[in-house]
C-alpha cells in the first residue's frame, strides 16, 4: 500500500513536473517570437562570413549565453541551426522552446557533457547543419570562453564564426549574465565576424593563440554592437 502511494505521487510529481516544463517553453518561445516580431533587423557581414552564410558550408557560431536572442535570426532558415544546449534543467526549457520555433537541438556542453557535446555537433555538421556553441555558458562566468568549441572545429573541420547582437533600447536582466532583452519595436544589430579555422593536430600552444583570437573577436563585436545605435541616427 505505501509502495502503491509512493509510485502514485512520484508519478504525480512527474507529470507536474512535465506540465511546468511544457509551460514554460510555451512561454518562452511564444514570448520570444511575439517580441521578435516588433523590430527590424540589420546584419553586418564580414567578406569571409558571406559565403557561409549564403552558400551551403556549414559553420560553428560562437554566440555568448546573455546575447541568445540573436538566434532568432542568426540564420534565414531555423531548421539548419542546430544549438548545442546543456544538460541542466533550464537548458530542458530551452530545447524545448528552440524545438517549437523551429530549430534543431542537442544536448551536451562545451564542459559538463563535452564529449557527448562534441560529438553532437560533429554529426551536425555531418549533416551540412550550423551547429552554435553558447561559449560562456551554462554558467559562466560572462564573456568567459571556453575552450571546448575549439576541440569541436578541429573535430569536424569547419571554421568557427564569431556572432554577437544588440539593440538600439534594451533592458538587462539578473543573472551571471547580463541577459540583453531588446525593448519592444526597438530594432536590432548582428555582427558576424571572420571565420576562425582550428587545423587538425593543433598543439596546445597553437590552441592558446586561437582562443585569445577568438576571445579578441568576441569582446570586439560585442562593443562594436553596443556602440552601433550611438553612431546611427534615429
């Protein structure tokens, strides 16, 4: 009778569980898109970026965790981005939410679940997909790479684009990472860098030299982003 009760309200837990899981998803990429849907959108393109993005080569986006809301239009085509998400309850809500609005996930991280993260994303790119790496992420700290997405690009031999966003009025939200929320009807700005290539059998000082690159660029483009709307009439 108690193991009847006991499998009764963790079965009821669970379902709980499922139903705040589903809402919550609903909610966050219901709300994304209705905002998504209020501002018009410019994108910088550097030369070497064009051709990934308007050919068939795929390409790993590095983006960083309080900047996700660029996703929405990283790509024209959603079903081609495939987001490397944590393992964590919250990147659950995530993948769902990204699932509805029409992108591919997979689960893994460029620290908890590297490997499996690693080879995710290699099968992606495999499958002519763009996978993109959050690379401050889950936790942080903020703007701080790691160095997991490198191994990737050696991994499957497509170069790594540096990609950031930002918004002419925005609100930041708590957290370790300054989550970027663009205000409604505010329009918004993409930077797309020069493509980072990692050679296979790269030493570990070689390593080191792309990841201060790579960390260069993003510091770059997210300055550069923030101080676009200061520089553009309204």
């Amino acid at each position: 009778m108690a193991k009847f009760r006991l499998r009764n309200l963790i079965n009821k837990n669970l379902t709980l569980d499922g139903w705040r899981l589903s809402f919550l998803a609903w909610f966050c990429n219901h709300g994304s898109d209705f905002f998504g849907r209020s501002f018009s959108v410019t994108k910088i393109i550097s030369p070497g970026s064009r051709e990934y993005l308007e050919g068939d080569k795929p390409a790993i986006f590095a983006v960083y965790h309080g900047r996700i809301i660029g996703l929405l239009h990283v790509m024209t085509n959603r079903k081609i981005v495939s987001i490397l998400i944590s393992q964590s309850r919250d990147g659950e809500i995530i993948s769902r939410a990204l699932t509805e609005l029409g992108f591919s996930t997979t689960r893994g991280s460029t620290k908890r679940g590297a490997v499996q993260g690693a080879m995710q994303t290699v099968k992606a790119a495999k499958a002519n997909q763009y996978p993109v790496v959050v690379v401050d992420g889950p936790r942080g700290p903020i703007w701080e790479i790691k160095s997991g997405i490198l191994k990737m690009a050696e991994l499957t031999g497509i170069p790594i684009i540096p990609y950031t966003c930002s918004a002419r009025t925005f609100t930041t939200f708590g957290g370790w990472d300054k989550f970027m929320g663009s205000n409604w009807g505010s329009p918004e700005v993409f930077l797309y860098g020069e493509p980072i290539f990692v050679p296979e059998g790269s030493t570990d000082e070689e390593l080191k030299v792309l990841y201060d690159h790579l960390d260069e660029k993003m510091r770059s483009l997210r300055e550069q982003a923030d101080a676009y709307y200061k520089c553009v009439p309204v």
